[in-house]
C-alpha cells in the first residue's frame, strides 16, 4: 500500500510539472507581439500608455487581461502625474 501511495504521488508529480511546463512555454509565444522591456522595471506585456494596464510581465491589465491591446473598447489614455512629466 505504502508503495503504491508513493508511486501515485510520482505520477501526480509528475503531471503537474509536465502542464506547467507546456503552459509556460505557451504563453511566452503568445506574449512576443507586444512584449516591451522598460528599463529598471524589466517587460511589460500590452499598451503601457492604457490607464487600465497592469504594468505586469504575465497580465495585460484587468478589464482584458487576454487582448488583444489594439482596438480594446475599455482603452483610456493615462493621465501624467506631476512626477511622471519630469
């Protein structure tokens, strides 16, 4: 029984890095068109000038998360603060 019990849990193991591991490289081709490194932040996936961005490396932002940017209806200009226009 005991060898059993561990061998279900190898397999489950086992499963499991196998899904994150197609999902990861899944989702990293589906980010490549917009895709943008900011420098000291590092990348950014989506349009950084949308208020609703998440400014995230994994989530576009949070009223459309899956995209695409372009021509989202939820789409509003930022606003600079007084410390970002310096």
């Amino acid at each position: 029984m005991r060898k059993t019990h561990l061998r279900t849990r190898a397999q489950l193991r086992q499963a499991a890095m196998n899904f994150a591991g197609t999902r990861g490289r899944h989702n990293i081709q589906l980010m490549e068109g917009d895709r943008y490194y900011l420098e000291g932040v590092g990348y950014l996936i989506g349009d950084i000038s949308c208020k609703f961005n998440a400014r995230s490396g994994y989530i576009r932002c949070a009223v459309n998360p899956c995209g695409p940017c372009q021509g989202c209806r939820y789409y509003e200009q930022k606003e600079l603060t007084s410390s970002e226009s310096t």
